[in-house]
C-alpha cells in the first residue's frame, strides 16, 4: 500500500504533491541540491537563504504593432481588468462590449445597451470574483453583473439614497477586505462622494462640500484616496485632493489644474510608492507623501520638450518583474511614450521623461483628436488599447512574447492560515531532518498537522504561458519563483501534466504553493519588488534557439482577508481606560468550566474576562480598542458575552462606539440597546448588534479609526462578567461556532 503525503518543496512553499517513495523531479532537485532522495537521517540540513535575485536578463526589445478593429464604432472607454491579462470591458454609445481573449474577439453585451443601463462611464472590477463587474452610468446609477456580462441588476440609483443616478466614477474601495464599500462621485451632478457599505444596498454621502470628477484607490496604498474635483467655495479652481480614508480631512495636493488621469506605482516591500498625475494644462507631476501623518506632499513636475499635457497615463510591467513601465499618452503630437525603469535602482524613478520610447508606430495622431482619447494597457502590459475619435486601436507585442496568465488572480492572506503555515513549516524543517525511515516521518507529519491537501489546496496557483506553435518551439520556458522558494529560473512544462492542457500546444504551465503571507525575503527593507496588499509579478522568460529572451509577467492580487477583531486585550491593559459612577473594573480569570459548550470561547474557560461591579447607577465603562486605534471597517456586527455575576438581572444597557480620526474632529454614535430582551443569569449568553444598528445616523463616524467601546446602564446594584468582545465579519454569527468568535 502506498501512502503518500505532502512536501513543502524549498524554505518558503514551492508545493508539490509527491508520493513517499516516488523520486523527485529531475528539474526539482538540479536546482535544489538539498531536495534529494536519500533517506531522511542522511538528508542535509537546508542551505543558507540566497540573497535576492534581480534579473538582469536583456531581453528583446518592446514593439507594438498597432491596428485599428474595424468592427467597434462610437467606442468611448477601455478598461483592462487589472490581473487578468486576457479580460478588458468596452463601452461604446450604444452599449458593452466583453473580450477574454485580449481583443481578437469581441462579444456584445445585450443587457447592458445604453437604452438599458444608459451611456457607460467607468467600470469596477471585482478584485477577487472574476465573473463580476459593475458599470457607472451616466444616467442610471449602477448596475452589477456576476455571470460576466450575461446579466445585470441595478444595484444603485438616487431613489435608494445615491446622490445622483449621474455617476462620473466609480471604485469598490480597496481599504475594505470585504469588498462590499463603492465609492461613486457625481462631477457638476451632486455634491459628494456616495458611499455603500453593503455593496449598494444602502448609501450615504460624505464630503458634500466638493463636486468631485473623479475618484482613484488601489491595493497597497492601504485606505487613501485620490480625488480630482472643486469645492463649493471655489467652484471654478480644479484641484488634485486625497485623503487617508473616505470621509477624512482632504488635502489639496495640486491646485488650479485640469487633470487628466492619475496611476499609482507598484509598492516596494515597507516603501512608499508613488502617484503620477497627467492634466491637459501643465504637463506631468510625480506625488509622494513626505510625512507619516499624510498631511505633507512632496510635488515635482516632469517635464517633456514641447508637451504641455498628456491625454492618459499607466504604469505596468515590462518584461520583468523588476522592470516597471510608466506610459503616457498624447494623441495629438507623440502617440505613446513608454518610460522604462529599473525597481532595483534607488534612484528616484520616472524623472527623466526624454528617455520614454515612442512605441505608436501605427497609432493615428494628430491635433484634431477629440477631447476624451485614452489608452490603456492590460494587466501586464503586453497588450494595449487606444480610443480615438471612437475608434479603437490595439497595440499588440510580438507573438514570441509569452502571454502569461495567473489562475486565481487574486489570494487572500489571513493570519490564521499564515499562522498555519509557519508550524507547517516547523514541521516539515523537522522532517527533513528526522531519524529513521520517511514512513514513520511522513505518518508522524500528517498526524500533528491534519489534512495537509486542504491547506496546500488553498493556496496553490497555476501560471501559463503561451507561445507560438512553430518549427523552433523555445528552448526553455520558465518563471521566477524567488520571492516564494523557488529558483528564479523554474521550468514550466508542455507535457499536458502541469496544468498546461495539451502536450506540445504551445502552453507551457505550473501548479505550486503560493504563500503571499510571507513574501519579503530576510524581511529585508532592501526589497525593491512589489509586496502585498497589491498586485505583485512573477516573471515569465521564452528563450529561444538563437539565444533571443521575450519576456512577460503574470500579474496576481495579494488581498487582506476579512477576519474578527478583538476589541478588549484580555488582561494585558488595566480592565477600561475610564469609567463614570459608581461602578469599578477588574480583570477576571473564569474558572475552568469542563461543563462549558464545546463551540464556547477559549476565554470562558480559564482566559481573562472583565468583572464590572455597580453600585449605584447611571454608570458608564470605556473599554480601549485592543490596539489604541482598530480598523473594524468591514465588520458586520459588535459581538461580546455577558453573565450575572451578583445583583438583579438589568432591564437593559447600552453601547456606543468613539473614534478617534487622525485630521477630523472625533465621533460618537447613539446609544443603542443591548439586550433587547435578553435577561441575563448566571451562564454566558451571547449579544451580537449588527454594525447597521450602532451607527444609526453617525455616518461621519470613521470605523477603521475605533478608539473607545462604551457599555452602560443605569440598573444598580448588579455585577457583571463580560468576555469575548469583538467586531465580527458575519451577521447572524454562525448559530454554533466551533471555536472563539
């Protein structure tokens, strides 16, 4: 009988399901001289991490060819998904259209015409569910689609509390894990930003003092925002203003301009990235935040020779995952221009614009282009879009450069799991280095750790890449695994058992251990590739017969997972940071209670909980956020456990949440009530209030800024035991967990 386990193949996750006793791979073990297949005494310990690899490869030249698609008229907005390579969304008068095979083909989307869901304006991709988008319509609110394109429904409109059913633009907030907050503005239609925190099915306003155009966000620049738009007091000065998080203090960043487009750069490992912002007026201007509280901005205009303002701009990746491409489009003089930088250089990035590459060969200019030209890349640049004078023009690169594609495209990272991969880790270090036979090893592995495939199921990725059938298929086709364990030059396959479909198709592929949580070698602070939260790259190299390298990227989204947040530390601060009367705070230990529910909390049986002893009402207890400031931005519900220690059972108590927002004058919401009902006695019972009920008209209240929880009442004598308080994801919880909320 064969048994068989899994092997955490290199320090970080290079996963491969091997059976006990089977050899490894030959491409495996030449590049990993530790991975062999002597019995597990006699296995050397792992080798010394290698520093970090940068690639240094010269690879062929970029070259667009370009090429109008006759088939599409009155196009008026490209938007490339952001991870997907092959996915882009087309808007035109009449209506949608859909690709998945980057352009060679088209199909209309019949409902979403234009005299369905009106003239479209932007479109919000769904950062981790691929079949779903939204639309922003010019004159019908938001519409939502989750099959991709078949169907849609709208989600919003001014009717259900959206500012205007103008929508300008359009984003689902990156700064919300759960995906659930769109952020719409309206420009001269209404004033404000219209907020959802349930993925439209409610809505406020925030910052109803400005007309805003505009609205940017991206993963890995945390909460901020980009705003292009006017206040009230000056209506005719446009301005550039961000803020750390919806609804904060706004900074004008760049006054009295006409601004275009703006683009985040890629996130160093702990560095701060960039913003570049294009206007029509004053050509082109690099942000980045000189200070920790985001009150101060460093502003450095760029300039061209003889340009004056730029219609579009991107950044993208080039060949590497160590090349970053800023591009800029001017479709009345110089067509595109394609600014190449090196991650690895520390020198500031993107200054010298006389440097950019003119790649338009193809691509009509002429200063008699319409006001609303754009283009736009795909997600990893190999491909891109132009709209002109509604017309579309695609770009494309040479068929010998790799079309690579990341499945998923995007990974959640939670804690937990991280934490369920460093003991894996542990473990798999230890079995490396076990005596005796690998049996006993493996059988001892797969004991301490559970079901490993579930683990490993959650986290694994497949990248292809695909090349050209030809007479001379390349030489090697391979990915940089570095930043993950892996070797920088791991192979990828054309023998249909990789994930890569057929032998010999010219689809090269490989399934392995993707393990975002832990990306940043050595934690070292000289790490110049991108990091999660974000999108990051793995670098793809055909090599061929002649000795010539294509490159490309495949593109994948780390995201934050939504997870619970402890709101009370358990003993390690004093028991509440203030209270007002008559009642006194203590730490509690509860006894071990073997009679407690299997699904209780773990604190209910011997952790600290918090004992409140009243003596005179009313009384008031302030409990400090765990961590003086907690982000519960997505948490559906407060959640804590409450029993009757002494005294008659309350008739009722109250909570209020306090904030604390770094620029904005603080907030405190209503008092809600808590038990609505509930009579406590001597057992643990469980009080969820869901967040909708807490913030009640606070809609200015900033919940990733949480500072204080306030429990009150007014019933005295009576004392106390409250445990397990905490903002949690879902509502209704679960009717019986299996562990501690």
């Amino acid at each position: 009988m064969k048994h068989t386990c899994f092997l955490l193949l290199g320090f970080l996750g290079l996963g491969a399901i091997l059976a006990v006793g089977d050899p490894l791979p030959a491409e495996y073990t030449a590049t990993h001289p530790a991975a062999t297949n002597t019995p597990a005494a006699k296995r050397p310990t792992s080798p010394e991490r290698p520093p970090l690899y940068r690639d240094t490869t010269a690879y062929a030249p970029l070259r667009l060819t370009w090429n109008q698609d006759s088939d599409l008229s009155q196009v008026t907005h490209v938007f490339p998904h952001p991870n997907l390579s092959q996915i882009v969304v087309l808007t035109t008068r009449a209506g949608v259209f859909f690709t998945d095979d980057s352009g060679h083909t088209w199909t209309e989307l019949p409902e979403a015409a234009a005299a369905k869901v009106g003239v479209v304006n932007e479109v919000a991709f769904h950062p981790v569910k691929p079949d779903t988008f939204y639309l922003a319509s010019q004159t019908s609110g938001i519409w939502v689609t989750t099959d991709q394109g078949k169907t849609f429904r709208q989600v919003a409109e001014k009717s259900k509390g959206l500012a205007s059913d103008t929508v300008a633009s359009l984003i689902i907030y990156p700064g919300d894990p759960s995906h659930q907050t769109l952020l719409a503005v309206h420009g001269d239609a209404a004033l404000g930003i219209s907020r959802s925190r349930d993925g439209g099915a409610t809505w406020d306003v925030v910052d109803a003092d400005y007309h805003f155009s505009r609205v940017f966000g991206a993963e890995g620049i945390g909460k901020q925002l980009y705003l292009f738009g006017s206040s009230t007091k000056e209506p005719s000065i446009e301005s550039v203003f961000t803020c750390t998080t919806v609804g904060e203090f706004l900074t004008e960043v760049v006054r009295d301009v006409v601004p275009t487009d703006l683009v985040f750069t890629p996130v160093p490992w702990r560095k701060s990235g960039y913003a570049y912002l294009a206007t029509s007026d004053s050509g082109l201007d690099r942000i980045d935040n000189s200070s920790d509280t985001g009150m101060a901005y460093n502003v450095k205009q760029l300039a061209y020779p003889e340009v004056d303002g730029w219609a579009s701009i991107g950044a993208t990746w080039g060949p590497s995952a160590d090349i970053f491409d800023l591009f800029l489009f001017d479709p009345a003089r110089l067509g595109l221009v394609i600014v190449p930088q090196d991650l690895a250089d520390k020198a500031s990035p993107g200054d010298d614009l006389t440097v950019g590459l003119k790649a338009g060969e193809g691509l009509p200019v002429s200063p008699l282009t319409k006001e609303g030209a754009a283009l736009r890349p795909n997600a990893n640049g190999t491909v891109f879009y132009a709209v002109e004078n509604g017309a579309l023009f695609i770009g494309r690169e040479p068929v010998e450069v790799p079309a690579v594609e990341v499945t998923p495209g995007a990974v959640e990272v939670s804690a937990e799991e991280d934490a369920k991969w460093r003991k894996l880790d542990d473990a798999f270090q230890f079995f490396s280095r076990a005596k005796g036979s690998t049996l006993d090893a493996a059988t001892s592995l797969t004991q301490s750790n559970g079901d490993l495939s579930a683990l490993y199921n959650a986290c694994k990725l497949t990248i292809t890449a695909r090349v050209p059938i030809q007479s001379s298929p390349p030489a090697s086709v391979t990915v940089d695994l570095s930043r993950y364990g892996g070797d920088p030059h791991t192979p990828l396959y054309d023998d249909g058992q990789h994930d890569d479909g057929a032998a010999h198709d010219g689809v090269y592929g490989l399934t392995f251990a993707f393990l975002p949580a832990r990306h940043g070698p050595h934690d070292s602070d000289d790490e110049w590739r991108p990091h999660g939260p974000g999108r990051v790259a793995l670098g793809v190299a055909a090599t061929y017969g002649d000795g010539t390298k294509y490159g490309a990227v495949g593109v994948v989204a780390i995201l934050k997972q939504l997870s619970d947040v402890s709101l009370w530390s358990d003993g390690v601060r004093s028991a509440a940071s203030k209270v007002e009367g008559s009642v006194t705070t203590e730490p509690f230990l509860n006894a071990l209670d073997p009679k407690q529910p299997a699904y209780a909390p773990r604190r209910h049986k011997g952790d600290v909980a918090v004992r409140l002893a009243v003596t005179k009402g009313p009384w008031a207890v302030h409990f400090k956020s765990a961590y003086n400031k907690s982000d519960i931005d997505s948490c559906a519900a407060i959640s804590f456990y409450l029993r009757l220690e002494a005294g008659a059972a309350p008739k009722e108590l109250y909570l209020q949440l306090h904030d604390v927002p770094e620029f904005s004058p603080p907030t405190t919401t209503d008092r809600v009530p808590v038990l609505n009902g509930l009579v406590l006695n001597a057992d643990y019972q469980r009080v969820v209030i869901p967040m909708k009920q807490v913030l009640g008209t606070a809609s200015q209240f900033q919940l990733d800024h949480l500072d204080e929880i306030v429990l009150s009442g007014a019933d005295s004598p009576v004392t106390l035991v409250m445990d397990g308080l905490q903002a949690i994801t879902t509502y209704p919880p679960p009717a019986n967990p299996k562990s501690a909320p």
